[in-house]
C-alpha cells in the first residue's frame, strides 16, 4: 500500500531551529532583486535589497510589534521577536536605534522549508499565540514571477485566553533612500548621504501603506530608489514620522504612543526630512480576536532600486560617459515599490498558490531529508546578491559574495560548471548565459573567456596579463550547451550556438592537446585557479563529456558525418586518458616530476576527477570509459577523502571543516607522492563538490556513501555553526553549492530529452513508495511511484503542475504513457 503522507507533511516546514541559533538566516526575495533576511528570533536582517551585498547589516528602528489588551485587563507590549542573544559586549551598549531595550518575546522558532518560512513566537505573558510566515514568490519557469523584488509578511495571531482581546501588529521601518551611516558612538551620521526623505501614506480600493522615497536623487542614479510597507488590513491607524528631535526622543515617542492605547498619532510632519537626516514610519493593523479566534495580519514588504553599476564592482567606468549604470529586469515590470507591493497584493492567490505547489512537490517527497535539505538549503543562491539580472533578462553571476562586495566576478565559467540548480528551475536563465559565454565571449579562434568581461566592454586580466582560457570550463560550457538544448528542446537555440561550440572545441584541441592524441597535456588552467600540466582526469573526462555532446547534438542538426567524427574521438580520447592515467584503482594526474610544476596533484585521489563523468550521467550521455573503472574510482574518493573527524587534520590553506566535523578533502594522497606544494586548495572542504561527488557516488551504486556525505555538509549548516541558507567557499552564497540539484536527478533516475518529446525515471531508493519533484524547461511536477500490491508490479504516474507536457512519452517501471 502507498504511504499516508503524515511525515511527508510534517516535513513540509523543513527543519526547526531556536532562537538562539543565530546563524540562521532565512533569505526573502527574488531572482536580480537582493534580500533581506529572517533571523531565528524573528528579526529582519543582512539587508542586501541596494544592489550590493550586506551581510551584517541591520535597518536602524525597523521591528514588528504586538499590542495585546484583553477585554478588561492590561495590555501588554512587546516587540515580535524573541529575546536578543549574547554577546552583549558593545562599548557603548545596545544604541536606541536597535530598540534593544525595548520587552520582547520569551522564545522563537524558525522553521525553513525554501521558500517559505515559518517563525513560531511564544510568551507567557501574553494571552495570544503568535505565528509569522514569510515568503516570495517563486514558481518554477517563471523567473518574472519569481523575481519580484518584496515579501509576504503575515502574522497570525490566536487569542488563547478565555477573553475578547483588541489586537494591533504594527510594522516599522527607517527610509534608508540615499544612504545610512554611523558616527563612532552608533547615532546616525549627522553628514549622511541621505537627505530630502519623504514617508507617505497612501490608501488603495484594497489595501494601503507606507511609501518611502526620497527627492534628492535622479532616477538615473545608483541611490536612487523606494521602499514601501503595504498592509491589506481593514483597520489602520499610521505615523508617518517619529518624532524629529534630540538625542532618543524618537525611540521614546514611538513607544509610548503605541503602547498607550495601540494607535499611533502622525505628527504632521509635510516637510521633507532635513539634508542628512531621514525619518522612520509605522503603521498598525488593528483586530479585535474572540477566544480561540486566529487572524492574519497581512504586510507586504517592497523594495525599488533599479540601477545598478553596469558590470562587475571591479570595474573602471568613468571613460565610458553613459555606460556607468543598468537597469534590473524588475524595473522593467515595476515602476515603484508601491507597483511592486501592488502587484505581489493583486496576484496573492495566484503567487501562493504556485509557490506552495513547488514547496510541497519538494518537501513532499520520498527523498532522504539531508538531501531534501541540501536542494533547499542552495536555491536561495540563485535568488540571492551573488546573481543579477538586466533589463533585457540577460542573467550574471558571481561565484559568491564578500560581506560587502560581490566575489570573483564574470559569470565564471568553470564554477558555474557544477551548478545544476537554476538549470533545472529558470532554464531560460542558463540560455542566457550560454548565450553570453559563446556569442559575446568566445572569440574566432574558439577561446572563451572563462570570465564575462567583453560584455561590458572590459578585457579580463589575470596576474597582469590577458588571462588564459579555462580548459574545464570551456568543456563545461559545450556540455551545458547540451544541457539546456535537452531540457528546453530549443532547436533553434542549438542551431544558433552549434558553430561556436565547435569552435570551442577545436579551440581545445589546439590550445591544451600538445602531441594530438586526443588527450589534454598542455597548461591547463582550471577551477582551482592554477594550470595542471599533463594529461589529468578533470580536464580529461571533460573533453569526453564535451565529445559525446558534439555527437548528439551533431546528429540531432543533421551533420552525420560530424557526429561519426565527434563519437570516434570521444572513444578514443577515453581510451588513451585510461591508458595513461588509470593506476589500479583510480584516475591519477600523469607526471614524471609532479614538482617540475607548482600547484598539482600528481599521483593524489582527486575528488573531481569524475566532474566530467558526473556532467555527462545527469545530462544522459551514460558512462565516458569503463564502467568498472568509474565505480573503482568514485568509491576511491569517498575511500580516501572522506573525514569523520577533523581535529587532527593538517591543513595550511583556508578551513570550512574543523574539529569534530565531517567532511570530503578536495585531495589526499594514499599512494604517497605528495608534491612539495600541492594545488592550492587540496586540504580544503567545498561543498558543491562534496555535493557533485556523492551525485556520482549515487549513479555508482553507493548510496550509503553518498548519504553520509550529504549528512556530513548539512549538519555544518547547523543554524549555529553556519547558515542552513548560505553555503560558503570563495564568498557567501557560492555557486558551486548548487551541485546540490544533481543528488535529485541522480536518486530519481531522471532523464530528459525535450528535443524528442521524451522523459524517464527509474528512482533508486524507495522504489516501492516513490515520490519526487521534477522539471524540465517544458513544465514540472511531481513523479510517483508505488507497489501494486494486488496485480504485482511496479506503477507510476507523473503529476504536471506546471507547464505544458502535452504529447511527452513518460518511461518508467518497463513500461510508457504519454502526457
């Protein structure tokens, strides 16, 4: 019989964690529209919203509150967040700006299922219970949708005493338009650049709000932008300033106007604030809730700032007049916050219901819940600062983010090789970037720049001089070509790029195949930001993938004679790379003097000397050599480099793996043969390729290994030790993480070929109750499959929630259905 759902369901808020797990932070927004992020005590932070990243930051005077006065009794005040952590070893103190001495609640809990999450507050002092859920829009092909620049923001408050009770959730927030700063005793700068603000409340059919802007900025500048603070309650009472006065006066008004009687008296303040100074605005929602009666209380949060630098922060502009700052997609759909906050109020049902639909597809499933956990944890990348999209929907990316500052700029190609993620979500968002990396990137002779500069009109350097191709990125990129052509079923799309991706190709045989034998052997620049020299099994099973591509996509467009040519190298490439790089039991760099060269790994066991492989299984291009050999090898790495411990390992470079945590090593060397200065990274721990390993552990046939190693990664992103939502390595947020989609389609057995109509599955765990989220660039849903205990046999029946699949032969438990 099938399953019940019961845990299923239980599962669909994801994992709990406390208030005092401080590192969890729940990232709200959209794709190209920055976040702003919920904490576990139910605090806003880490507000990224101004085209820059932010970690750290908090909004001055910006906090939720609830007035609860029953009939009869007290009322009680509180802020709608639990209890501020330790530790409290300020100078100066906690400043008024934080409201840190303001009463708050006793306990919180954030449950996170991506993308909506739930944060559950208890007092018990209060005679109601007090519950938020936050979440923005994010529907699977619908990157428009899900790249609305705002928040839901709904409190639902229980009356849990035995009488009626008045009840008013208001929402403050500070107009940062221009700029906040700080003077060194933590008051607002009195030289500021902001300046000229204005908070005004304005009133809809439907709904109504706070609008903060600003007069002193052009609409053309970079500081230029809106907030607004939209509610659809019925019952409103608003201040659109707090008082403008000395030292705390503002703090103390505020707080003993609402806590009077629950309504808040606007001071009639007409005037812009004064030149570097800014103004805070509040507005209140007001119920009256029977016993045991629940309301929502409704807030939508929406930001505006539609221009950005135009290019990578990095970069010089000032000789280009007119060039110096672009447009986000959003602010060619939006022409304000209140549009924004509008428009999420208008389509609320819709947005719901389709964000809810993904979340409960995902959540829903069979899957193991680290892996469930490890898809989840890494979407917010994609949605997050480290990405950006332009006004014509072109989409960039950086490999991650300083606290501050985007990191390692350009879209780079060999990092975003392991990233599945947005593939399989916004497939329009890949094709944008293999049209960047082949039509404006790739010059005549096949070499691409491995890092999006040309689009913006600046050269790439590396170490003072033009910088090299990336062999693995290069390759990585014919084989996404493959890819997203598969997933979409785009043939004009494949027939657009195919003669650059050849070009490519021969590119690589040209530039890095120094003795023509069909084996890489030359300077090959790669991930680890060195060159390997000599054949290697990361650039080699990459040139593989890329050739097996050529093939099929060659047949596909009719050049027979190409594909037969294509599909003889790929076979002999793999022959010759076995040949010379196979030592028993796994694939080894081939080197007579591995320390002729700083920086390789020689005879080490490399965790990505299947990175290729792993490429090709999910992409279905099946096994680049022997299988015996792939099984031996991937096993090997798991062997070799997986740690249960780290307290006693040696490591001079940089650390995401410490004492008693667990962790897959980048390299070791069990055979011996160590180079005195092995490639730079080798005692590292990097998540997504710790995510891409267990991907091919899986396909191997090792499922516990590559559960054990998913757990290991998960249970660092613990909500203490580090953030469930935000996977580091070179930056915040890093695009590697999203190796993470590969564990879905490897465990589902998932296969996609739009070109020809044409999706399987064969699930590899669970086979007798199996259920599982998937998508192509056609549509998306949910995958099910079950034991029929009464005519024997395996069933099977595919759920499309979105999109359109008419007409597509579904394969699975030997037998086919069309859609």
């Amino acid at each position: 019989m099938r399953g019940n759902g019961q845990e299923n369901h239980a599962r669909s808020f994801g994992r709990t964690y406390p208030g005092s797990a401080t590192e969890a932070a729940f990232p709200l927004g959209g794709i190209g529209t920055g976040n702003v992020s919920l904490g576990s005590r139910g605090e806003l932070r880490d507000w990224e919203i101004f085209n820059a990243p932010a970690k750290g930051t908090t909004m001055p005077n910006t906090f939720f509150a609830i007035r609860v006065q029953p009939e009869g009794g007290e009322a009680i005040t509180k802020v709608l967040e639990s209890k501020l952590q330790p530790p409290h070893s300020l100078s100066h103190g906690l400043h008024p700006l934080s409201a840190g001495g303001l009463p708050r609640m006793n306990r919180s809990e954030l449950s996170g299922a991506y993308p909506v999450v739930r944060v559950t507050f208890e007092d018990d002092k209060l005679p109601v219970r007090a519950e938020l859920e936050a979440y923005t829009p994010m529907i699977p092909l619908n990157a428009d949708d899900s790249g609305v620049p705002g928040a839901y923001l709904t409190y639902r408050i229980t009356n849990a005493g035995d009488r009626p009770a008045e009840v008013v959730v208001c929402g403050s927030l500070i107009n940062p338009i221009g700029g906040l700063t700080y003077d060194k005793f933590g008051n607002l700068h009195p030289e500021m650049p902001c300046g000229r603000n204005v908070n005004e409340f304005r009133r809809e059919e439907s709904f109504s709000g706070l609008y903060l802007s600003s007069r002193k900025w052009e609409p053309g500048d970079l500081k230029f932008g809106n907030l607004a603070l939209l509610t659809t309650g019925s019952n409103v009472t608003f201040k659109r300033a707090w008082l403008r006065g000395a030292w705390y006066d503002f703090l103390q008004e505020f707080w003993d106007d609402f806590t009077a009687d629950g309504r808040l008296t606007d001071l009639g303040y007409e005037e812009p604030s004064e030149e570097h100074r800014t103004d805070t605005g509040s507005i209140g929602i007001i119920e009256r809730l029977e016993p045991g009666e629940t309301k929502a209380f409704e807030f939508v949060l929406a930001w505006y700032f539609p221009n950005r630098i135009n290019g990578w922060y990095d970069d010089v502009r000032d000789t280009r007049p007119g060039q110096e700052t672009a447009r986000n997609r959003y602010a060619a759909r939006f022409s304000s916050a209140w549009d924004a906050g509008a428009y999420l109020i208008r389509n609320r049902a819709r947005l719901t219901e389709g964000t809810f639909r993904f979340r409960d597809a995902l959540f829903g499933s069979t899957l193991p819940e680290p892996i469930v956990d490890a898809l989840a944890g890494n979407m917010p990348v994609l949605r997050s600062t480290t990405c950006f999209r332009l006004e014509d929907g072109s989409f960039f990316g950086y490999e991650g983010t300083f606290d501050d500052l985007g990191s390692c700029d350009g879209t780079c190609t060999h990092v975003w090789n392991y990233a599945q993620t947005l593939a399989f979500l916004y497939p329009e968002l890949e094709r944008s970037m293999r049209r960047t990396e082949f039509l404006e990137e790739t010059d005549e002779s096949g070499k691409m720049e491995f890092r999006a500069r040309k689009r913006f009109g600046c050269e790439w350097i590396w170490g003072g001089k033009v910088a090299p191709a990336a062999a693995d990125g290069q390759l990585g990129s014919v084989m996404r070509l493959y890819r997203e052509w598969k997933l979409s079923g785009d043939g004009g799309f494949l027939k657009e790029l195919w003669p650059h991706a050849e070009r490519s190709v021969r590119f690589a045989f040209s530039q890095w195949d120094t003795d023509g034998d069909g084996v890489l052997d030359g300077e090959q620049h790669n991930t680890y930001d060195i060159e390997f020299y000599g054949p290697n099994p990361l650039t080699g099973f990459m040139l593989i993938g890329a050739l097996k591509a050529c093939a099929e996509m060659a047949a596909y467009l009719g050049e027979t004679e190409a594909a037969k040519r294509y599909a003889s190298q790929a076979a002999a490439s793999a022959e010759r790379l076995a040949e010379l790089t196979w030592n028993g039991e796994y694939f080894v760099q081939r080197l007579d003097d591995p320390d002729r060269h700083k920086y390789q790994h020689g005879l080490g066991c490399l965790s990505d000397q299947l990175l290729g492989q792993q490429l090709a299984h999910l992409y279905g291009l099946g096994d680049l050599t022997d299988g015996e050999k792939l099984g031996s090898a991937i096993r090997a790495v798991y062997r070799h480099n997986y740690r249960a411990d780290f307290s006693d390992h040696s490591n001079c470079q940089r650390t995401y793996a410490l004492n008693d945590e667990k962790g897959l090593l980048l390299c070791s060397w069990p055979k011996g043969g160590r180079p005195k200065l092995p490639f730079v990274y080798s005692d590292e721990v990097w998540t997504g390729i710790e995510y891409q390993v267990a991907t091919e552990l899986i396909y191997q046939g090792a499922m516990e290994e590559a559960l054990t190693v998913v757990a290991a990664v998960r249970e660092r992103q613990n909500g203490f030790r580090r953030n469930p939502w935000n996977e580091v390595e070179c930056g915040h947020h890093y695009v590697r993480s999203m190796a993470s989609w590969g564990l879905l389609v490897a465990i589902s057995g998932f296969e996609f070929d739009m070109a020809h109509c044409r999706m399987s599955f064969a699930p590899v765990l669970n086979r007798d109750d199996f259920n599982c989220f998937w998508s192509t660039g056609k549509g998306w849903g949910v995958y099910r499959q079950w034991k029929d205990w009464e005519k024997g046999g395996l069933r099977f029946e595919v759920e499309v929630l979105g999109g359109d699949l008419s007409g597509t032969e579904v394969s699975a438990c030997g037998y086919t259905i069309t859609l």
